[in-house]
C-alpha cells in the first residue's frame, strides 16, 4: 500500500506542475503515514531529519557547492569571451569552422563549469549570433549550442558524477577519469553532425588568422585553459581529492577574475554568491528530498521487487539490461532533472547490474550520458529552454533543429553503452 501511495503522489504531483524536490518529499511523507498508521505522527516523522542530515552531509557532496561557485566564478571573470576568440583564431577560417568552435569551446568551458545550462548561458550570448552570421539556421545553430552545453555534465569535473559516486559509493576520481573519453566522443559526434549540415548552408567564413593573432589569443586565454588542467591535474596526481580541487578551483577562479583579467568586482562577487547560494539550497533540497524517497522505496520493499522483476526481464543479458536503462533514463530525462533521477533509479539499477557483473564506473557514465542528452530533449530539457530565450525562438522550432544532434547523440550513446572499453580506458 505505501509503495502504491508513494508512486501515486509523486505522480500526480509531478502532472500539477511542482517543483520536483516537492514531489519527492512530500509522496515520500506521505508514504511514511500509511506506513505508520496508528503511531503517533511525531514518532513517524522523527525519521525525517536524521535522513535528510545524513544524505546531505556526506564530505563528498562539499564539491557541489564549490564547483557551482567556480562556475559562477569563471563565467563572470570574462573567460568564455577569450576561449570563443582562441578557438575562432584557430578555427574560423574553415568552412563549418564557427560550429566547431561552438562544440570545441563548449568542451572546454563544461571543464570548468561542470554544468550544462550555465555553459549554454554562458557561450549562447555570443555563439548563438556568430552561427546564425556564419549561415547557419537559427533553429540549428540554438540546438547546437543546447546539445553542445550537455558535455558539461559529462566532461570533468561533474557535479553529476559527483552526485552518482556519493550514492552508488563509486569512486569520484574513477568516475572523472570514465567520462573524459565519452565526453570528447560526444563532442565530435556534434561536429561531424554541424558538419554534414553546413553542406546545405550558405556558409561564411572568417579570415584566416596570423601566427601573431593566434599566439595573442592564446596568451590571453592562457589562465582559463589552466583551470581543468589544475583540477584534474590535482585529481589524477594525486595532490588533493575531488572535494579538495572544488575548493581550490574556487580560490584560482578568484585569483584570475580579480588580479589577471580584472573582470570580476564586488558587487559581482556578491551576485555569485547569491546565485550559487541559490543553486546549491536546491541541489540540496533535491538530495533531502530524493533520500526519503529512497527511504520509503526500501522500506517497501519495492526496490527488491523492482530488481527481480529487472532480472526476470532481463533473463542475465547485459544487453537487454542496457536497453531498459537507456530507455527508462531518456524518457526520465525529458522530465526530471539529473540529480532526482540518479537519486531515483541508481538504487534501483546499481544492484543489478553487480549482479550481471557491470562495472559501477561504466554504469554511472552510462547514466550520466542519457541524462545529459535529457537536457536538450523536449519537453523539458533544461537547455532548450535557455537557449531558446537567447536565440528569441519557439520551443516548437528548436525541437525541429535538435532532431539532427539527438540522432548523432543517441549512436555516441549506443557506443558508449556496448563498449565499455570507452569508458573504461584510463580508469
């Protein structure tokens, strides 16, 4: 009955239109009452805040509010605007060149955001613009830049691998290490994808730049492109831990945008800190949330039910194990965002895949991948929706524009998904 009433709410509550921690936390309270009927409501609901505490507390989830501020921080500090000239430098010259930078400089950007909307609020400003005058469609050039803004929860430093780790118990090291490849992969399915487009386009191109040009802007984005050298660096050589390169992330970002570029101030600061105050509360909520979501989920033993139900299904192929995650994480990713969604199903996947002898580190990038393509999926994908109020056009017409990038990304996924030497190959 508890199960019935747990996936009922949430259900009904996600079709109103609330906010997902929302629907996690109270179809998890709930539960919780017909779980404990005819107990005291405060006997019941004593549960509730030593679960949010100890899911909310975990060292490793101090990361996620520091790459948050990091992110805040070198998007503010004018970085974005130095790599855009870097790769046009190196690039605009080629025809198809101005897509390449767009997908080339989302790369490097999700390396120091770590998030996908901000990448595509931060580059779209002027990415966006600069396909559009290179003769790309402006339906294609905004669902570009959404599908290029996805890499960022994929390339290191992730918050959502960050996310997955804590609650599978997966090295967070390991996981940056996966998904380096299967980011780059994504990133070159997009340019051969923008490629074989711009065939049918009128397409401009910039003139080729001078040794001169180049090495100035190399110079000038010189401090920016250290910032994931310097986290991963760190990471990989074993200097400090994930949680610890968040934290000094935070102090060069400083560094850079008050005493190098000299474009961030006090009064932006102050935005920073709101904004990633603000971010980080829901992130947070999101976790509670999802925890007693979990909470109940096992102690209705759906869970267990849930996996011999997959097993079953299944019959121990990995292949058709791999075919109902990727459908239930893409249809999922249309709707949640990607830290309800690793907080729902990791539990209800991880156990299974152990038993079918599924490596963690492949199964988290696996998932990771299939969320990152939710972000510029209609209906809700997170990153359409940004890039469409910069582009100034419709949901409907951005929706046609993505279809040539979810295709490239759907085959990016198929390979990552059957080949877990891809993700596997530094770990």
């Amino acid at each position: 009955m508890a199960g019935v009433i747990l996936l009922g709410v949430f259900v009904v509550l996600l079709i109103c239109g609330a906010p997902i921690a929302v629907c996690l936390g109270m179809s998890s309270v709930a539960a919780m009452l017909v779980q404990g009927a005819g107990k005291p409501i405060v006997a019941v609901m004593s549960v509730l805040p030593r679960i949010c505490s100890a899911s909310s507390s975990k060292f490793v989830l101090l990361a996620i509010p520091f790459f948050i501020i990091s992110g805040n921080v070198m998007e503010k500090a004018g970085i974005s605007g130095r790599l855009i000239n870097l790769a046009e430098k190196c690039l605009g010259h080629i025809k198809g060149g101005m897509a390449m930078v767009c997908i080339v400089v989302s790369c490097f950007f999700a390396a120091i955001s770590g998030s996908g909307p901000a990448t595509v609020a931060a580059l779209g400003l002027i990415m966006i613009p600069a396909l559009v005058k290179a003769g790309y469609p402006a339906a294609f050039s905004c669902a570009l830049m959404a599908a290029g803004g996805a890499i960022g929860v994929v390339i290191p430093p992730s918050i959502t691998f960050v996310v997955y780790g804590s609650i599978a118990d997966a090295s967070i090291t390991s996981l940056f290490k996966a998904g380096m490849v299967p980011g780059l992969l994504m990133g070159a399915g997009l340019i051969i994808t923008a490629l074989v487009i711009g065939r049918k386009c009128d397409l401009k191109v910039s003139p080729k730049a001078s040794g001169a040009e180049r090495w100035a802007a190399f110079k000038d984005a010189v401090p920016g492109l250290l910032m994931p050298v310097i986290i991963l660096g760190g990471i990989y050589g074993g200097i400090f831990t994930p949680t610890e390169a968040a934290a000094v992330s935070v102090f060069y970002g400083l560094l850079v945008g008050f005493v190098i570029y000299k474009d961030l101030n006090l009064n932006k600061l102050s935005d920073i800190m709101v904004d990633s105050c603000s971010t980080t509360a829901t992130v947070m909520f999101i976790t509670m949330g999802a925890s007693l979501f979990a909470y109940v989920l096992t102690r209705a033993r759906l869970d267990e039910a849930i996996e011999n139900v997959m097993l079953n299904v299944t019959g121990g192929s990995v292949v058709i194990f791999f075919i109902i995650v990727n459908i239930v994480l893409l249809i999922a990713g249309c709707f949640l965002d990607s830290t309800s969604a690793l907080y729902i199903f990791t539990p209800l996947f991880a156990p299974v895949a152990l038993q079918l002898g599924i490596d963690p580190i492949h199964l988290g990038v696996v998932m990771i991948v299939n969320l990152a393509i939710g972000l510029f999926t209609p209906p809700v994908g997170v990153n359409l929706y940004v890039a469409c109020g910069i582009g100034k056009i419709s949901i409907e017409d951005i929706s046609k524009g993505i279809i040539p990038c979810l295709v490239a990304m759907l085959i990016i996924l198929l390979l990552i998904t059957y080949i877990p030497a891809i993700s596997l190959m530094f770990v």
